[in-house]
C-alpha cells in the first residue's frame, strides 16, 4: 500500500508534518509506515524556463544554442534535444544546481547530479534543460513526456517559478505495513482518516453527492444475484455519452504515485476510487451486455474463458462469475472478459462496485493463475456498506472531469444489511488492561476522532461496518493505547499470580515432578501424542474398553499416528525398548505426557486432556523401588499421608501378581507395577520392566507447599522392635494401619526392615520385622507409657490373626 501525502493532505489540510515525523507518529499508532521516497530528492535549483531565442551549434550540427528567460535573467544553454523550440516552457537546473539522474532513465545517483557553468564545443553554457527522467520520474508518472528529450511545461506556467513545485514533485511517497485485520487502511481514506487521529486534525473526507439524469438505470439494466454468499452486495450505475479523454494532471499523479499507471479518464476514475475508497470497480461496455442483464453466479466445471489480459482461464464451480443474459464477462472480483471491455468506441457503460467473498476470491485467484489489485483488496473481505459510496464517488467524478452523463438510479441488491458492533463500554477496565489512569472522556474523544460512535444510554462503542477489527473490551483498550501513545503507558506489574514471577500452582507441581524424578536417576523423555489405533492391542486393552474411543486425526501423518492417545504407555514402553536393543543397561525415564479422553463420540466439544506423570524403568530396581520413586514424590509435595496400595487393579498391561493401584486418602490417584510379560514381549524389552502413572489433576487436589517450621526435638525418643508371624493374605500396609490407629499422638514413626518367607515359617505365613518410635513433645516418655501404647497395637494385631515371634 502506497500513498502520497499530498493526497493525504488533501483529506487532512491542516497537516503539516516532516516525512521523517509522519513516520514515526503514524508506526505508533498502528499504521506502520515502511519506508518513503522523496520525489524531490536532490533536485535542487530547477525554475522554470521559456526559450526565447534558439541557434545552431557553429561547431557541432547536433546541439543548438539556447536563450532562456528564467525569471531574474536569460542564460544561455546548450544542448542536444531534438523536441525543443521557441517559446517553450520547460525546467531548468541553474549553475550549482541539481537533478536526480541522467537522460537515459538508468538507475539513480544516491546523491544526484550537481551541474556546473561550462563550455560545449567552446560555446558557454551555464544551466541545463531537463528531462522527466533527468528529473527522477518518468513516463509512468508523466505520460505526456516525450520518450526522449526536454519534458515541455503547459503555456500558462509562470516563468521563473519552482519547477518542481509545478510537476508536483514536493512530495513523499510513503510505504505502508498494513496488517490484514484493518482492511478500512488498504485506501486512502483509511490511512488519512488514521493520520487526522494521530496528529489531532480534522478529516474532510470528500462530500459525495448522488449524481445522475431524470432518467432511470432500471429501465436499461436489470441485476440478478443467485448466491448471496458469495456475493453479499451488488451495486450498478449506468454512464451515457461516454468521452474518452486524458485524465487531469492531479489525478495522473495520484495515480502514478501509487503505482499505478495512468490510462485514460474512465480507467483512471476506477482506479482513483479503487485507491482512495479500497473498494475495486470494473468498467463494462453497455451495448455488449446480452439481454441487458448482469447474473452473478458460479461457473460449471470445465469451461474456459478469456480475461482482458488475453489469456484464456480454466474454471470450476467454485469460481464465481459476472454473467450477461448470454454469457460469462468477467470473473469476479478479479478481472473482466474480453468480451466485454471498455474500448475508445464506447458510449454507454455500466459501472460494478461489489462485494464479493474474501476467502473464494482468494481461492480463486489461485486456482485460475491470476491475482489483480483489485483481488488483492477484496481477498481481505471487504465492507459491503462501502460499495454504494465508492460507485456514487466514481460517478460524482465522471460529471466533474465531464467524461460522460449519469444515469439516475442505482441497482443496488442487497439482501441483508451488514448492521454496526456494540461493544460494552469500561474506562477502568480498560485503565485496569493498560495501566494507565486515563480519563474516560478522554477515550471517548479517542474513539470520536476515528468515527467510533458512543451511546451514553447502553454504555456501549458503536464500531462502523468499516472496522471489522473492533468487537470486544480488548479492542477498544488497543485503540486507546494507540492514541494515548505507547510510549506514554507507564511500566507496570501484570495483575495476577505472574506478578510474584513464580509458575503456577500447575506448573509448579509438574516441575517438582520432574525434579524428584531426576533426582532418584530418570531421565526425561518426550514422544508423540499421535498414535496408532493398533497399540491397544498391544497393550492388551480389552475391544470394549473405554480406552480404546479415541479422538481420530483428520489429516493424520500416516496409520500410524491417526489417533489421540487415551493412555501414556506405549511411548514410554518404545523407549524403553529402544534403549534396551541398543544395550543400554540400567534405564530409568519419565515423561509428563497428556492423554485425550474424548467426553462423546463424534466429538461435540473438545476432549478432556489429563497431565500424566509416567514412570518407566529396567534393569537394577524392582516394584519396591518404583514404590519408593512415588513416595518420594508424595513426601515433597506436601502429601503426607500414607499412600495405600489395591492389587485389585484391572490394568491389563500390568503383571497381574505384581501391580497395584495408587489410593490417597480415599481416591484412586494412579497405578504402578510390573509390564506384563506378553505385553514386554510385544515391545521386545527383554527384562523385566516397571512403570508407574500418577493423575496429576487428581494429584494436584491433594498437594501444598505450606511448610511449617519444628524445631529440633528437646526430649529422646524411645523405641520397640516387634517381630510378627503374618497371614500372606495380610498386607503390611494393613499392619501400619493398624500401628497407626492404636499408637497415639506420640507416635513418631515406624519402619520394616525385615521381611521373610522360607523353610523357617510354616506355609502361608511371613515373617514381618518393624521399628516402632515414640516421642514425646513435652516430656521424656516413661516405660510404662510406651508399654501401654504397644499393649494397645500388639492386642490389635492379635485380632487381626498375627502372632507374636518368641
């Protein structure tokens, strides 16, 4: 997107800016300016000159000699020009003056020309007359200008006045960064309308007046939209009498200053409204409309049509078409047909200024090979309310360059008006976002300066249909941020946990996960959420399992990564197999792995993901040691109650004598145990394997990093040893229970450090060994104290079925 910023000025009169300063204040509030070129760079010392008297060169026929008045005094000149002669007006670069670059329109000097009094062929010559390219310009910006020679000023150019000023050339072109939400800023309009914001000016947008005849363009021209999707608004005028003619001078420049190459007055006004407004207009030659009638509608499959380009384009049904009462004319939103183009024989025309669907214009393009400017804008999805000015201001234009008669009226289909946002209204919750103490009726004078409407009644911003960027609280805080100024927003803390800079609750748990993990030897290990639908039987996961309703992958990797994963074991069990084939002995890993547990199938809302924290180990360690591992991490956590353990578990993958689920204080928190040996055969792990899963949601409930601070204990402690002949039916985990319930608030802890089963102990019996401590806080305990206490936990044992060992 390029402008001028004498047609900005045109909408902001009152702006009187630096480039360097328009750029700056315009990146900060939002419209980023790219870059910009100075069309006057180093031309300097260039008036205006009239030849007064022209003489042959006595010693080169190819040069002739020039009398120029330059206002205060005629010089003499010589030079080569062919297309020069008396009495013409043209730019004249004075002794010490200078031009941007050479005749030949190659590429330009960084710091231009500097051109000297001197002698050609022994005749003074104290100036030079100039080229357009000498100039910096050329003939895209200047299409009067002869291919080669003197560029001539019109008759009525005042002698001795800035050359550069009359060309127009004082002016900057600037570049701009426009992001794809604000398509209001892809004209020029918008960006002015920006620019009276930044600087506190008043916009004066131009006063369009609905122009035309007495006459009616329903009686010439009927519109019919078969799909108001893709076409939401249609808008026709027709122009009778058409005379074709050479745009004025001020428009050409506009023009050429945006890249765009002046062509003729109708051609130019569609591209001058396409600019200033950002809605793209197409030209059709009235008298070749079949029937008289526009159809707007998708193309069949397989048919070809030739664009004004010549090139002939393969469409499809997706493409949609401008069609006559016979036939296609143009693609729409993209280029017209050939069929039906404007040339300098046509007397009556009919304008289009339309909305059609960004997304399919955009596919569009794609498919057919070709992408115009005028694609390029409505690919952003345009404003349908904007389409009915854009034609009204074309046609206010043809009258005004007198190119040819309006006809009154207008066809206008549009089914369904695009209708303004209300977003709800808070000054302090947009000072809470921001930082800042801003007065509310200063933001309210923000919003004003950008066509942002309030109604006091409902609290509410009414955002036009042309900013399609603004429909929440967060929207209108970034439009005050933009106009208050970044850099006037004061350096502030973020309201919320993140204030402290610590992680949250959730992270911190995972974090101290990891960091227990580490610490007891496993390495971190991370795999794939994708997984293949043939690892449930791998796993040995029964084909009723819930485990098995999975989340599909519309566009997966392959078969093998097609669905979610329900459970975290297959990654963990590939990588152990793949260190144990590679002989690594001794692995112990961990991963914190999300499982997606869809709530329905077909999914009708997003899946519940669940944090596991996965366990996996061979080689030296046992279920003990993974046992171990998870208390470990239940002590750091704050979980301080003991664990127990269910070997009722119906986890398939598990040994099924050796495996348990995980209970805290009532709830099933996760499982641990040995792989089962078919399913350690499937992943070739040729050992035995552990793992353990923690919940973590179900394990976060439970967690606290409250610490309360025990001294040093002031009184000893007293300890019994107690050795127990144990039912195998009976779990040690009941035994402590057991110690637990009975041994009192002194008790301080307990410890098995002997269990055993062989010869010695009669079949379907252990032997169970355990250290029980007592302490008291206040006092030093007395033996009879600690007696009565263990009385209590023998008796309880007793009835438990457990004997004493003599």
């Amino acid at each position: 997107m390029n402008t001028a910023l004498s047609w900005i000025k045109a909408y902001v009169p009152d702006l009187d800016v630096t480039a360097q300063e328009y750029t700056d204040a315009m990146t900060l509030t939002g419209t980023k300016v790219e870059g910009y070129e100075r069309l006057d760079k180093n031309l300097e010392k260039i008036v205006v000159g009239q030849i007064l008297k022209i003489e042959r060169h006595p010693d080169a026929d190819k040069l002739i000699i020039c009398q120029v008045d330059v206002g205060n005094e005629t010089i003499q000149i010589v030079t080569g020009a062919p297309n020069v002669k008396e009495g013409d007006k043209v730019p004249v670069v004075l002794d010490g003056g200078k031009v941007a670059g050479g005749h030949d329109g190659g590429p330009l000097p960084e710091d231009g020309i500097k051109i000297k009094k001197g002698k050609l062929r022994g005749i003074e010559s104290c100036g030079m007359m100039c080229s357009i390219e000498e100039l910096g310009s050329d003939r895209n910006m200047y299409p009067d200008a002869p291919e080669s020679g003197i560029y001539i000023l019109p008759e009525d150019t005042l002698v001795g006045a800035d050359a550069v000023e009359v060309l127009g050339l004082r002016d900057v072109v600037f570049e701009y960064e426009i992001t794809s939400n604000r398509v209001d800023c892809y004209s020029v309009l918008g960006v002015a309308r920006e620019a009276a914001a930044t600087f506190r000016k008043e916009f004066c947008p131009p006063v369009v007046k609905e122009t035309g005849n007495s006459q009616d363009i329903h009686d010439y021209l009927t519109v019919e939209v078969e799909d108001s999707k893709l076409c939401p608004r249609y808008c026709a005028r027709m122009v009778k009498n058409i005379h074709i003619a050479p745009s004025p001078q001020w428009m050409q420049r506009r023009l050429a200053a945006s890249g765009i190459r002046p062509i003729n007055n109708i051609v130019d006004i569609t591209n001058y409204v396409m600019e200033e407004y950002g809605q793209p207009m197409h030209a059709y030659d009235y008298d070749l409309i079949g029937g008289h009638k526009i159809v707007v509608k998708c193309a069949k499959d397989g048919d070809v049509f030739q664009t004004l380009d010549g090139q002939e384009r393969k469409l499809d049904s997706t493409v949609l078409m401008i069609n006559d009462g016979e036939k296609e004319v143009g693609i729409a939103g993209i280029m017209g047909g050939e069929n039906s183009k404007i040339t300098d024989d046509v007397k009556t025309m009919v304008f289009e200024a339309a909305c059609f669907d960004g997304t399919n214009i955009r596919l569009s393009a794609k498919k057919i090979g070709l992408r115009t400017d005028a694609s390029g804008k409505f690919e952003k999805g345009l404003d349908p309310n904007n389409a009915k000015a854009a034609i009204d201001r074309a046609c206010q234009l043809i009258e005004e360059l007198g190119a040819g008669e309006v006809v009154g009226g207008t066809v206008d289909v549009y089914p369904e008006v695009r209708k303004e946002v209300r977003v709800p209204f808070d000054g302090e919750k947009i000072n809470q976002l921001l930082g800042t103490c801003i007065a509310e009726e200063d933001m309210l004078k923000y919003f004003e300066k950008i066509d942002l409407k309030y109604d006091s009644e409902t609290k509410e911003v009414i955002a036009p249909t042309f900013r399609q960027d603004l429909y929440r609280l967060a929207d209108l805080a970034e439009e005050v941020a933009r106009f208050y100024g970044y850099d006037n927003i004061p350096t502030t803390l973020p309201s919320g946990e993140a204030t402290t800079g610590k992680l949250s609750e959730k992270l911190r748990i995972e974090e101290l996960a990891g960091e227990i993990a580490e610490f007891c030897g496993f390495s971190q290990s991370m795999t794939y959420s994708f997984e293949s639908p043939k690892v449930f039987d791998k796993l040995l996961i029964p084909e009723d399992s819930r485990l098995r309703q999975t989340v599909t992958i519309m566009n997966p990797l392959g078969e093998d990564f097609s669905v979610m994963r329900t459970l975290p074991l297959n990654g963990m069990l590939n990588s152990l197999s793949t260190n144990y084939n590679r002989r690594n002995k001794d692995v112990r890993l961990y991963e914190l792995a999300n499982v997606y547990l869809p709530k329905a199938l077909p999914l009708t809302e997003l899946p519940e993901e669940r944090m596991q924290f996965v366990l996996g180990m061979y080689g030296a360690g046992d279920f003990f040691t993974m046992k171990g591992v998870v208390e470990e991490f239940f002590d750091k956590a704050g979980m301080h109650k003991r664990p127990h353990y269910n070997p009722e578990c119906g986890h398939p993958y598990l040994h099924p004598g050796r495996k348990a689920e995980i209970v805290y204080d009532g709830v099933t928190v996760g499982y641990m145990g040995e792989i089962h040996p078919d399913v350690a055969d499937n992943y070739k792990i040729g050992e035995k394997a552990y793992v353990a899963v923690l919940d973590m949601p179900n394990v976060d409930s439970f967690v606290t990093f409250d610490r309360k601070y025990t001294g040093i204990a002031k009184y000893p402690a007293v300890t019994r040893d107690i050795s127990m002949v144990v039912p195998t039916t009976i779990m040690v985990g009941q035994i402590e229970d057991m110690i637990v319930q009975r041994g009192g608030k002194n008790l301080e802890g307990y410890e098995l450090f002997d269990i055993y089963q062989g010869s010695q102990i009669q079949e379907g019996y252990k032997s169970v060994a355990y250290s029980i401590t007592f302490r008291a806080k206040d006092h030093t305990l007395e033996d009879k104290e600690v007696s009565s206490v263990m009385e209590k936990i023998l008796h309880g044992l007793k009835e438990m079925g457990i004997e004493l060992r003599g």
